[in-house]
C-alpha cells in the first residue's frame, strides 16, 4: 500500500469533515454512492416484506422458507468466479447495470406470472423449484453488484488521488458502508409503512386474509421495491471509468511516484557506507 507523508496533519473533526467533502465533490463517486443508497433501500424493503410474500402469498410452511438458503452459496460461488471475465468482457459499468436488471427481473417476473395465472399452484414442488431459481438469480446478481461495487471504489480511489495528491480509499469505503447502512434501515422504515398502508392485519394465519391484500403486499414486494434499483441504473449509467480510462490513470500516478524521492529520513545506522578505492599494487 502507498503509506502516508510523514507531515500529514493530526486527526480532527475539521480535517475530516474537510476530507469527506473533497470525496464528495467526485463525479463519479457521487454517482455510484447515489446509486448504492437506491440499491441498499430496495433491500430494506425487500428484507422486512419478503418473508410475509413467503408465507401469505406463496403459502410456504417454514422448513420449505428455510430451504431458499441454499439457493445463495452458489450463487455467490459462481459471482465470485464470473465477475473478473465479466468486467474484461463488458466493462464494471455494464456489468453492474446487468447485475441490477437480473435483480429487477427475478424479483418482479414472478410475482407478475402468478397475477397473470401462469404459475403452478401454492404448495407444489414445480413452484418451490421456480421460486428457487429466481432466488438464485436474485443473489447472483446482487453478489456480482457487490464485487464490481467495491472494485468501482479503488478505481475512484485512483482518480481521485490523480486529482488531489490524496489517497482516501479508508472514505470511500466507509461512506459506502455507512450510507448503505442508512439507507437500509430507510427501507425498513418504508416497508413498514407499506404494510401499514395495505392494512395488513396482525396475527394473522395463511388463508385467512383477502386476496387483493395479499396481492398488494406482494406487488410492493415485488415491483414497488424494485422502483429504487431501476432509478439507481440511470445514476450508475453515469460512471465515467472505463478500461482505458483506468489505464492511464495509474500510468500518470505510477509516473508520479517514481519522481518522487522518499520521505523517510535515513538513520545513523542506515547512511550509505562510502566507497573505498582501493590502492594500485
């Protein structure tokens, strides 16, 4: 790692908040922070109302409920093998735009095939194999957003100490982690509110509740939550750093660096020896 000037500033509240404003004036960080704050809202909501559209709408006993969480290792697996070929085949940005629109498609196709009768009966096992591959294809697309997300990040690092002579990735990430956090815990509070607003009823049993509630709560579910992940495409379609970019980015900072001589004083014990000629015979 690039270690830090010998005559960086003492910490304080100024120089950081001085620090976190200088990232924030990026481009394309603003970009892709704008676009995980939509990404990390539609996981909020669909963390808090996917397990009622589990229960109330497709009627799954809890130990099938349980069985959906398989169906996330190997997607993870097979993310963490495709998303380098995928970002030399199709770029970070292109790649995370699919990413997202597979997240979009699995969380809304089926949700509309049941509304439009096209999907097997409550309680069948074609239905739990289906409902399982969307769910693979969920959190493969989501595994792959994350990893492209945080390579998104080091490549900002670099352009961003190109600019300012800064190296801020320790920002970057923790504004990432915090703002996704934030945002999570928004979506929480915005699915909350939905069920509040469908009138969903307390203590409630499978088979018990109307059927246009149940189907309301699965729309929210199912494409109201995607609304944010859609918006957030139209900001990550906005990054600027593509392959060639890159390159030549960490070709002036590697430039750069080698023209500059070390900081670090040299000891009494590490001073260069002298060289001593010796005597002709």
């Amino acid at each position: 790692l690039t270690q830090p000037k010998a005559d960086l500033p003492r910490f304080s509240l100024r120089e950081m908040t001085s620090e976190i404003a200088s990232c924030l004036k990026n481009d394309n960080f603003r970009m892709t922070l704008i676009g995980m704050l939509l990404l990390s809202a539609t996981t909020g909501v669909r963390e808090t109302i996917h397990s009622y559209v589990s229960l109330f709408f497709w009627e799954l006993p809890a130990d099938k409920i349980r069985i959906f969480g398989l169906a996330t290792p190997p997607a993870f697996i097979l993310a963490f093998v495709l998303t380098v070929p995928l970002h030399k085949r199709f770029e970070k940005r292109n790649t995370i735009l699919g990413a997202i629109a597979l997240m979009v498609f699995s969380t809304t196709v089926p949700v509309a095939l049941r509304l439009a009768g096209m999907m097997p009966p409550n309680g069948t096992g074609p239905l739990t194999a289906i409902l399982m591959l969307f769910t693979f294809l969920f959190y493969g697309g989501f595994a792959v957003n994350m990893i492209s997300l945080l390579s998104v990040l080091a490549d900002v690092a670099d352009e961003h100490e190109l600019i300012t002579g800064k190296r801020q990735e320790g920002i970057f990430v923790a504004a990432r982690t915090f703002f996704s956090k934030f945002s999570t815990g928004f979506g929480h509070i915005l699915a909350g509110a939905a069920i509040d607003l469908i009138k969903f009823p307390t203590g409630a049993k499978p088979g018990e509740i109307a059927t246009a509630t149940i189907n309301q709560l699965a729309i929210m579910d199912g494409w109201v939550a995607a609304i944010p992940s859609v918006i957030a495409m139209f900001f990550y379609a906005r990054y600027k750093i593509d392959r060639r970019r890159l390159l030549e980015i960490q070709a002036q900072l590697e430039h750069r660096r080698s023209s500059i001589p070390p900081a670090k004083p040299l000891r009494g014990d590490e001073a260069p020896i002298p060289s001593i000629e010796p005597a002709p015979i």
